[in-house]
C-alpha cells in the first residue's frame, strides 16, 4: 500500500496543493525518492529528447522554408529563362524565314539576269550582223553604181559609133562590153564556205554559212568558251517550258526557229553532217560524248551511234538505237506512251525509261573532230 501511496502524495504535490499538505517526513522522502526517481527519471529524459526533436525540427522546418524559396526562385527564373529562349527562337525562325526568302529572292535574280545576259548576248549578236549586213550592203551599193556607170559609159560608148561603119561599130561594141565586164574580173574568187564551226574564235559567238553537199548553204551559229573551246555548232535550244517545239516529224526534218532564238536546225541536215564528218555532242552543261551520229530518214533519224560519254546520258535518254519521235510520230516503243506528245516536244525516246525531262530546257551542240 506504500507506493500507492507514495505516488499519490507526489501527484498531489506537482498538481499544487498547499505546501502544507505536501511535507513529508524524511523516512517518507526517501521512500518517495526510492519510488519516484525511476518513474520521473524517463519522463524527464523523454522530455528532454522532445525538446531536442523539437529544436531538430524547427531547424528543419527553417531549413526546408529557405530552400523552398529557393526552389521558387528557381522555378521563377528557369520560365523566365524558357520564356527568353521561346522568345529567341521565334525570332531565328523569323530570321530563318527571312534568310530563306532573301535567298529565294536572290536566286530568282540570278536566273533573271542569267536570262537577260543571254538576250542581251543575243541582242549584240543580232546588232553585230546588222551592222555587218550594213557594211556589205553600202560596198554592194558602191560596186553596183560603179557597175552602173561603166554600163552608161559602155552605152554611150556604143550609140555613138554606131553613126560610124559596122565594122568600127561592131568593135567598139566589143570594146564597151570588155570594159563592162572588166570589173568583174578584177574581183576576188568566191571563197568556198565552210562546212564547219571556226576551230577558233574571239567572240562567244558567231555566225558562218555552212556549204554541205546537195544542200543550199545555210547559217549557224557557233560558240566558245573557255572550258570547252570553240567549234561547236549549236543544232538544238529549248528554254524552260517552251512549247515552240511541239512541232509535226515534218518540221523537225527541214528544221525551225531562228538563228540566234530557240531553233532546231533540222533532222536531214544534222544526218549529213554526222556521216560526213567525225563529230561529238555536247548536251546541257553535263553530258558530252566523243562520237554521235544519226541516221536517215529510212532510219527514222536514229541514234546510230552514240559513244564515249562523259557522265551518265539516261536524263535525257540518250540511247543508241533510238529513233526520233514527234507528236505526229510515235517511235518510242513503248505501247503505254506517246512520250513526245505527252511532254510536248520531240526527241530520241526510248521505251526502257522514264521521259524525265519535261519541261527542262535543252541545249544540243555539235563539234566537228577531224
């Protein structure tokens, strides 16, 4: 019954009751600090561990709020950051897009003016030959009035010993026609025209007359360049999504198209000077091959022989055998196409490939080898 007893009187006491009421004898005070000691002794240190978690946890607690405003300001500056970086994307795309227009821009400049050089090339060609014709036609209109007045003087030469006997008559007759004539004499021998470009030449450009058998001379025009030398002989100009040469097979025999313009110059013409002569071709600014001859018109204007190629020839299919199609003739072979009337220009067409060059320009020239 003590420690009941004993626990009493000190739960008494912390709850505050009169001092009076609290006094214990020392025989009771020992019993109760016998009794006490262990059951305050934990409750004490129990506090004291609480109140170390405590002090741990608002330590914690303060911790845990600095670095929750950091992580805001983290947060605050990882979007303005992604916003900055948005901003500036949108704006290279911008610039990207600018870029991209202005090379756009610049490239159809390019062309334009690659264009214009060509007309403008043309343009000199055209004023140089006029010039020329210009020349002949003054020393013709010389040579003809000098003509004319020997013819004047010759005649009245003649009227005026006809008053005289035949026989002096008939002799000056013969005189004024010697002095007539005399001129003509004294003229330079008509030079043979060439059946060939110039191997070489100053100008980009110029424009003999080509003298080929069974055939009236015609004019051609002949480029140079650097690169690749002169003599070559341009036979067909397309430009870029032309339709000047959906033509019939008829007009691509005799040949179309002006001198120093688009033009073909013909298919018979271009038969008799590739079996005349030795020649290469030259397509466009990639393909050229050492040896091209076409065929006759029994042959359909062929590829008979096409060799020694530089660079693949299937872009434009170039393929030895190949006959010479229209949009009036169909020789591509190929029962499901009419190749040249569907891209709307004629060509050498085979049926083993694609027509993949509808709409591109085309640029054929020749060149004499031998």
């Amino acid at each position: 019954m003590r420690l009941p007893t004993v626990f009493l009187l000190v739960v008494s006491c912390a709850l505050g009751f009169e001092q009076e009421s609290c006094y214990l004898s020392e025989e009771e005070e020992d019993q109760c600090a016998s009794v006490c000691y262990p059951i305050v002794k934990p409750l004490l240190r129990y506090f004291e561990v609480c109140q170390t978690k405590d002090r741990t946890n608002a330590e914690l607690q303060e911790k845990y709020s600095k670095i929750e405003e950091k992580y805001v300001t983290l947060v605050e500056n990882y979007s303005k950051i992604k916003d900055e970086l948005n901003k500036v994307s949108l704006e290279n795309k911008d610039l990207q897009a600018k870029k991209d227009l202005e090379f756009e821009k610049q490239k159809v400049q390019i062309e334009q003016q690659s264009t214009r050089i060509i007309q403008l090339q043309d343009e000199i060609s055209d004023l140089k030959k006029s010039c020329e014709l210009s020349v002949l036609k003054n020393l013709f209109s010389e040579e003809l009035e000098k003509l004319q007045k020997i013819t004047k003087s010759g005649q009245e030469v003649i009227i005026e010993k006809e008053n005289n006997d035949s026989k002096v008559n008939s002799v000056t007759k013969i005189e004024a026609t010697n002095t007539t004539t005399s001129p003509s004499n004294s003229e330079k021998p008509i030079e043979i025209l060439p059946d060939r470009c110039p191997e070489t030449q100053d100008d980009m450009f110029s424009y003999p007359e080509i003298q080929i058998p069974g055939l009236e001379p015609f004019q051609v025009r002949c480029y140079s360049d650097e690169k690749i030398g002169s003599g070559w002989m341009e036979v067909y100009w397309k430009h870029e999504n032309s339709e000047d040469f959906n033509r019939t097979y008829e007009e691509y025999i005799n040949g179309f198209g002006k001198l120093w313009r688009q033009k073909f110059m013909g298919l018979e013409k271009l038969h008799i000077l590739t079996n005349w002569k030795p020649h290469e071709v030259r397509i466009g600014y990639l393909v050229q091959c050492k040896t091209f001859v076409v065929g006759d018109k029994s042959e359909g204007y062929m590829l008979k022989k096409i060799d020694g190629c530089i660079r693949n020839t299937e872009k434009f299919d170039l393929i030895q055998g190949t006959k010479f199609s229209t949009k009036d003739r169909d020789e591509d072979g190929n029962p499901n196409h009419h190749w040249a009337k569907e891209v709307g220009f004629g060509w050498w067409v085979s049926s083993g490939l694609d027509y993949n060059v509808k709409g591109e320009a085309i640029l054929m020239q020749i060149r004499r080898k031998d």
